[in-house]
C-alpha cells in the first residue's frame, strides 16, 4: 500500500505547486528574491527597509493599543493610564509605538539624505522621490494627530498650539482649523476625528504610497552608490 | 566627450543600469542580510528606548492623578488635560521643533504667516518637486555643486533650528505657571508685549518689565484701551480682565519667582480673579476667539 505514496519530498511540493499553478505566488516570490542588485550596494541603502520595518511595527503596536484605546475626552487619558499601569506589557506597547514614532522620523530624515546625496531621485526614479516626499509629509500628519491621543496637558496644549498655526493661513487657515477641532475648541469631536485620521485615514492612505514606492523600487532596482567603479566596457549589454 | 541629447542621456543610463544588474549579486542572500542586520538594530533600538523609558518613570510614586513625569526620555503621561488650568507651557514633540522656531522667528503679527504658511509651503513644494528641479544628470557629488550646497546647509538649518526650539519657552511664549501666564502669552498680549515671566517678546507696545503698571492701571488700560492698545471689555468677563490686570501687575519687573515692584496692589484680587475667571478663558484666547 505505501508504495502508492510518493516520497515525502513530492508530498511537501503538492501545496506549494498547487497554489503556485493558481497564482504564480511562488515564482513571484523566487523573483523577489533572487532579482540581481548592483554588486556594490552599500549599507546606506539599507535604511529603506529599515523603515518598512518601523511602519510594520507601528501598524501592530498601533492596533494592539486601540483594543484598549477610547477616544473620549473624558476615558481617553483613563485608558492610556491603563496600558501604561496595568495592562500586561502595555508599557512596553506603548512605549514601542511612541519611541518608534521618533525613530521613524530620525529614519526618514537618513534615508532622505542618502537617497539625496546618491542622486538616486534622478532618472528614472522621480516618481520613486515623489512617492516618498509625500509619504514623509504625511507621517508627520501621522505624529500630529497621535500626539493629542494621551489627552494629558501637554497633548492638549501642544495640538491648540498646531492647530492655531493653521490657522493664521490666510482664508483657508481659519477653515482649516476649523475643520481639524471640528469648531472652535478641543472637544468630543476633536478626539474622535484625530482618532479616525490617525487610524483610519492617513495610515491606509501611507500604506497604499508605502506600496506604490516599494513597486517602484523593485521595478527600477536600487541605484549602485555614485561613486562606483563598474564602468560598461565595449561589447557588454 | 561631444554633448548627448537628455533621450541618448537616458538611453546611456539604462544601458549602464543594466550592465550593473547584470553582473551584480542576488538580492537574497545578500541585500537581504544586511537589510535584517539593520532592521534588528532598529528594532532593538526602539525596545531599548521603550524600557529606558519605562524603568525612569517607574520610579516616580503613583501620584497617578498628577501624571507619572520624570525621567531622562520624559514623562509617561501628564496630568489628564484640563481647559480649565490656565497656565501651560505648550510644546510640540521634538521633530517639530524646527517647525516651532521658525515661527517663533516670525513672532511679529505681520510677518506670522510666513513662518507659518509660507515658509513650510515652499518647502514642500521644492521637497515634492525636486527631481525636476535639480536637471543635473550627474550623480557624482564632485560634479553636483549646488545639491552638495544644499545638502551640507540643509540639515545645519534644520538641526539649528531644533536645537533653538528646544531651548524656547512654550509655544505661547509661558515659561511660568503662575495663574494668568499662560492666557496672557497665548492670547493677543504676547504679540504687542514684552514681559519676561511670560515669555513673550512682542514690541508694539511698552515693555511691562519696564512700564511695570500697578494693578489699577493695568486694569484700566486692559478694559478700555488707549492709543494702540485695544479695549478688551467686550472680549473678555470683568475677571478675566482682572487677572489678566493682576498677573501683569504682579509679575513684570519680576526677577524669577519674585515678583515685580507693584505687586502689593494685586494682591487683593489676584490670582482669586484669575480662579473665577473660569475654565474656557485661555482656551478661547488660545484659539484666538
Ligand atoms: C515609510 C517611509 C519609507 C519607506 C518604507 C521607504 C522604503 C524604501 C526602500 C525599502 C527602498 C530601497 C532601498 C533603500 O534605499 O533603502 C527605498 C528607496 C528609495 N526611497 Fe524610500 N522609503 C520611505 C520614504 C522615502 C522618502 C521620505 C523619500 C524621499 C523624499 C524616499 C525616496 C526614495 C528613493 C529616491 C529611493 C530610490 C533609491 C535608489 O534606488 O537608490 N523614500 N525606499
């Protein structure tokens, strides 16, 4: 009877050919991998999935903290003090999402600076600059909205403070501020709607141009470092 | 080397791309290892803060209500916000300081919306659109000039700027917490007027650590204006006028937490004024209304 099995290694490639004859998973993932880079890439270029690895830690520690997050003005500051006391390695979420939120930015700024000074924002990746320029002004809206979230003294004061900035733009500025505090104070309204844009809006959002800069990335390949020495010679190509 | 047309110019860069994908190295192993490496620092880096954090204001007694503050990387939370409390010393986080100066920077009213609007904006714009405006096809840093300028000035700027606004009182200007402070350097006052205790710098008007008014004048003045100095009767309760009135009589000419000359005078209604002024009063001026 057991002659009718095949050896276990043939057993172990029916799931992975199954699902690669229904989607070509597999082979995409083979090209991942084994697509070439520049043979003298640097170190500097890997602070891109430095980042990735940030943003992908921010999402968990973010969604483990708004199963015990209210926004409310008056349990929001409550329930912080509960992850941050009492709930089992809450601190360490917490803490987690909000040193990553810093550390983001420092990475953001390096990787910027990188990218600059390599040329790399030069033809044919524009759109790969683009994508991160916005991708950077909006994890900055990201580390707007999250400060007011504690709703201790300093979030509340350091957001009246922003929010007045915009609002000394002329026409739009008033409007604008308008629109964030949802009137003319912090109230209810404000919390829940820095809420959904700091966990709904901008994160979704950042994830979709995450994902149009990391396709743009693998579709163009990195640059090799400006300084380096593979020259094409007659013939090559 | 005769002149390439920007096409050929594209043209020669594919080919040269090419050649170095062609005979460059698999990105697994490779890329991927030193990418790990890098993400894992990260990571360990970010735990290590979380816990630093954690272990400096474990430390401070669960005077829970007050907020759990200390601690080399800051306070855990603050106390809970309250509109009420009027004296707040407002700062951003720290990678928004530079944001901060600069519109300390443009402190006068005229000038605000170019810290605050116009400054920022062309940032943006050069920061989107840079790919079309450094045309250079050249990636060598001895040949990019300009872009090495930038490049060096740019981060001095940005890195002198966090470091001034770190040093800055709060955003209203307060670096005190005496009742009054705060409605006083986030309201209209801090734009005309130079006090110390508040932090503020304006020059429309007299420097009160100069003028160092007592507390009748201050109240007259603040209730019914004269010359360049408006009348704030209908914009704010007679208690809040008097402890706008007593806070400035009490503290300019002050040196640090002793106050100035004419603080006898105050003492009658001030800081009570300031208590039953209630608890919208520097929020609203805050929010300008
Ligand atoms: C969450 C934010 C970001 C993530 C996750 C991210 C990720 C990456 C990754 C993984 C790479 C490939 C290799 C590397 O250089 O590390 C890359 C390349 C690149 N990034 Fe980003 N990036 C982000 C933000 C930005 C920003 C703010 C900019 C600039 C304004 C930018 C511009 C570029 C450019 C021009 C490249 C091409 C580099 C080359 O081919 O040599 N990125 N990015």
């Amino acid at each position: 009877m057991s002659t009718l099995l095949p050896p276990p290694g043939e057993i172990a490639k029916i799931p992975v050919d199954w699902v690669e004859e229904r989607s070509g998973l597999v082979s995409f993932g083979k090209f991942m991998l084994f697509r070439n880079v520049p043979k003298d890439i640097s170190w500097l270029q890997t602070l891109g999935s430095a980042l990735l690895t940030v943003f992908i830690l921010q999402v968990t520690t973010g969604i483990l903290l708004a199963m015990y997050y209210q926004p409310d003005p008056d349990t929001a500051w409550t329930t912080i003090k509960f992850i941050t006391d009492d709930a089992t390695l809450g601190w360490l979420v917490r803490g987690m999402h909000k040193w990553g939120s810093s550390v983001m930015v420092v990475l953001l700024f390096l990787h910027m600076g990188r990218t600059f000074l390599f040329g790399a924002y030069k033809y044919p990746r524009e759109m790969t600059w683009i994508t991160g320029a916005i991708i950077f002004i909006m994890v900055m809206g990201m580390s707007f909205t999250g400060y007011l979230l504690v709703f201790d003294e300093r979030a509340y004061w350091a957001t009246i403070v922003g929010v007045n900035i915009n609002g000394t733009a002329p026409i739009l500025g008033p409007a604008l501020s308008w629109i964030l505090m949802v009137g003319p104070q912090i109230s209810t309204h404000t919390l829940s709607r820095f809420y959904a844009l700091h966990m709904l809006v901008i994160p979704s959002l950042l994830g979709g141009l995450i994902f149009v800069h990391m396709l743009l990335v693998v579709r163009l390949g990195v640059t090799s470092p400006p300084w380096s020495r593979m020259q094409v010679t007659e013939g090559d190509v | 080397m005769p002149r390439l047309t920007a096409r050929e110019r594209r043209e020669s860069y594919q080919r040269e791309y090419a050649f170095q994908k062609k005979h460059g190295k698999s990105f697994f192993p490779n890329a991927v290892f030193h990418d790990t490496i890098v993400s894992l620092i990260v990571v360990a880096l970010i735990m290590g803060m979380a816990i630093l954090w954690h272990a400096q204001f474990g430390s401070v007694p669960g005077e829970a209500e007050a907020g759990r503050i200390g601690g080399l990387l800051g306070p855990a939370y603050e106390a809970k916000a309250d509109p009420g409390v009027l004296a707040y010393d407002p700062r951003p986080e720290w990678y928004f300081f530079f944001l901060f100066e600069l519109l300390r920077l443009f402190k006068e009213p005229a000038l605000l919306i170019v810290g605050s609007v116009i400054i920022p904006t062309i940032w943006m714009v050069l920061l989107i659109g840079w790919p079309f405006i450094d045309r250079n096809p050249d990636r060598r840093l001895s040949r990019r000039p300009i872009a090495l300028a930038l490049g060096v000035m740019v981060p001095i700027v940005l890195l002198t700027l966090t470091f001034y606004g770190s040093k800055a009182p709060g955003a209203g200007g307060a670096v005190s917490t005496e009742p009054g402070a705060a409605a006083f350097a986030n309201g209209p006052c801090s734009t005309c007027h130079t006090l110390a205790n508040a932090g503020t710098a304006g020059n429309v008007g007299p420097v009160l650590d100069e003028a160092k008014p007592d507390y009748e004048t201050a109240l007259n003045l603040i209730t019914n204006g004269k010359g360049g100095m408006p009348a704030f009767k209908g914009q704010y309760t007679a208690d809040q006028i008097s402890c706008l009135a007593g806070y400035v009589a009490t503290w300019s000419g002050a040196t640090g937490t002793t106050p100035g000359p004419s603080a006898p005078s105050a003492k009658a209604t001030y800081p009570a004024s300031c208590e039953a002024a209630g608890g919208d009063f520097a929020g609203v001026a805050a929010a300008g209304g």
